[in-house]
C-alpha cells in the first residue's frame, strides 16, 4: 500500500500483519520505521521470540489470569501459554499466527478476515472478525477491527508493531523521545496480570505526560519497571471519557531526534499497552539479518484493560469490559500517524 507522499507499508495476510512503514526522515530519506523478519518462514517459526511482530492480535490481545475466562454462568479453560495465563488469545495458535482471508484490497487499502470457530483456544463463539488497513495521504496507516460472534465471548484486538524510528534497529532505542496522554495506570504483578489497582502516574517513572527520552525516565528501582525490565504496561488514556474515546486527539506519541519521524498514536479505546522490547535481544537474525538488541522498539497497542474478563466478573471498579455478545457488533479504532517534526509540532 502506497500514497503520493513517501509512505509505503507492507502487509501480509499470515497474521494480519505490518511487515514493514516506509516513510520519508528529515533528509527525505524513506525509512522502514518497524521491525520484523525477512521472510515468511521466519514468521511462521513460533519459536522465535517474538513471532507477534506486526500482527493483527486476536480474539484477546494482552493476558487474562489463569487462562480461565467466565461469562453468562459459565467458565472456559483457555489455552495457557504464558506462566499460567493466556496471552494474545493463546500465542503460537492465536490469530497472530493463522492465515486470514483477503476480502477487499486497492492500492491503498486492504481489509484481512478471519473467520475463529468455537471452543478455538477454549473461548466460545464463533466469531467473524476484520482487520481494515488504509494508508491515507497524510502519511497515517489506519486501522479498524471490527467483530461479530453468535456466542457471548471476549474480544480485544490491537495490533503489535514494534517501532523504531532511528532508522538503525541494530542499536537501544531508548533515546527516543516518548509522550503518553495518560494521568493513570494500572499495577501489574510478577507475570504481568493487572492486580486491580488505578494508580496515579504522579512522581513515578510512568509520567510521560511531557515528552521524555525513555532512557531518562526509566527506573530499574521503580518495583514496576524493575520486575518488566522495562516498560510493559498500561496507561489508562486521559483520551477516553464516559465510555467513548477520543481518536482525534493524540494519545501517544514516538519521536526520534536521529531521524527526525515522529510518530502520532490514536485510538478510541480506553488503554494502549507500551512495551519496550523488553524481551528482545534473543541473538536470533532478523529483517536484513540484524540481530535486535534489547529495548530496541517501542509497541503501541491500543486495548480493553488487560485481564478484562476476570476483574469484571471479580466487580473491580473502573475496569473496561471486552465483552462481545450476539447481535453486537465489535468496533476499535487505532491510527499511527508520521510526519518530521521540523513540519510538524511535538506533542
């Protein structure tokens, strides 16, 4: 997919995914702004870590609790494969790892469908669910996920690329400069569940509402950052209001002074997971055979709270719901948008 302005992106339809962003740096210099691999082959390999790199993640993106998921009276064992837990609806066999079908596509837009049976992965329903990708002349890919079951059930999409906008991914990210709209958080333990608790953002590391090279503010004494060796967390986004989210205003954003990309994040949902490659710097040869090191990327995953299911049938306050029941029809919204900052205005 392409548009007049120097932005090119690459998909496929093995996961729904963002192969590569090119957009045009500071110099004019067009550059591939997300990380991945080479060649199908590697993708296909679930024993890479990460094999999510610019999937489409479903039926539940981020992790519920024990793998157990409880709705309309009755209780469903998930496909654990997380520590216990079920992590982007079950990992190696969850839709970041299937084939979807091609339903509509022109030059600069392409719509991914999936059709999930019931019981897949122990969730219930079955579901029909569309991944809409549209690159737009002002230099945003465009997402749009839509769903529908016969079954109540849980859906949660995002998508999962892991950005770089240095333009050399062969070196730490962390000098990226990163903002997040956000006054609130929510508390993770050991193995990454929420523990149910809406913290304050206040004098703690997690305060992005002023951009901040992420080098600075990390903390390894901050229990948060200490546990995820970086950040892998939620921010309830200051965007999101009485149920409704605001996607024209930013909620995120990425900026690299190298390149001078910036990258512009929208959603209408309530949280967006950041997560900084925490888990990167495997030694395993990737896109051009770079070998990633850690904190490489930053991923931006629009989302329901994690462990939705459980806090809500658990009555914890404030938590949003991904519930999804027949009749019903599953909207979420995420934009990334890109642009020079000597053009544009930093958040």
């Amino acid at each position: 997919l392409k548009n007049a302005n120097g932005m090119e992106v690459c998909l496929t339809n093995y996961g729904g995914r963002v192969v590569s962003i090119s957009v045009p740096d500071k110099d004019g210099k067009p550059t591939d702004v997300v990380l991945g691999y080479d060649n199908i082959h590697q993708y296909a390999d679930t024993l890479n870590s990460p094999s999510d790199y610019g999937s489409s993640v479903g039926r539940y993106a981020n992790r519920i609790k024990d793998a157990k998921l409880s709705l309309a009276g009755s209780t469903y064992q998930l496909k654990a494969n997380d520590n216990g837990n079920c992590l982007h609806g079950g990992g190696a066999t969850g839709w970041l790892n299937q084939v979807y079908d091609i339903t509509e596509k022109n030059d600069s837009s392409v719509t991914f469908t999936i059709n999930a049976k019931d019981g897949e992965n122990g969730f219930p329903g079955n579901v029909t669910a569309t991944a809409k990708y549209t690159v737009k002349s002002d230099n945003t890919l465009d997402i749009e996920f839509g769903a529908t079951t016969d079954k109540e059930t849980v859906v949660n999409m995002t998508n999962h690329s892991y950005f770089n906008l240095n333009g050399d991914p062969s070196k730490e990210g962390f000098d990226q400069v990163m903002y997040i709209n956000a006054d609130k958080f929510t508390p993770a333990d050991s193995l990454y569940i929420p523990t149910g608790e809406i913290k304050s953002v206040d004098g703690t590391p997690m305060d992005f509402r002023k951009p901040a090279e992420i080098g600075k503010k990390v903390d390894y004494n901050f229990d948060q950052i200490k546990n995820a060796t970086g950040y892998d967390h939620n921010w309830c986004l200051n965007t999101y209001k009485n149920g409704k989210g605001d996607d024209k205003t930013v909620c995120a954003s990425l900026y690299s002074p190298k390149s001078g990309i910036l990258l512009e994040v929208f959603t209408n949902e309530p949280g967006i997971q950041v997560y900084t490659g925490n888990f990167q710097g495997t030694g395993i040869a990737c896109k051009h055979g770079i070998k990633y090191p850690k904190h490489v990327s930053v991923c931006f995953e629009s989302q329901k709270y994690p462990d939705s299911p459980t806090k809500i049938a658990q009555g914890v306050k404030d938590w949003t719901d991904a519930t999804l029941k027949p009749g019903e029809k599953y909207y979420s919204h995420l934009a990334y948008k890109f642009s020079v900052k000597s053009k544009r205005k930093l958040v």
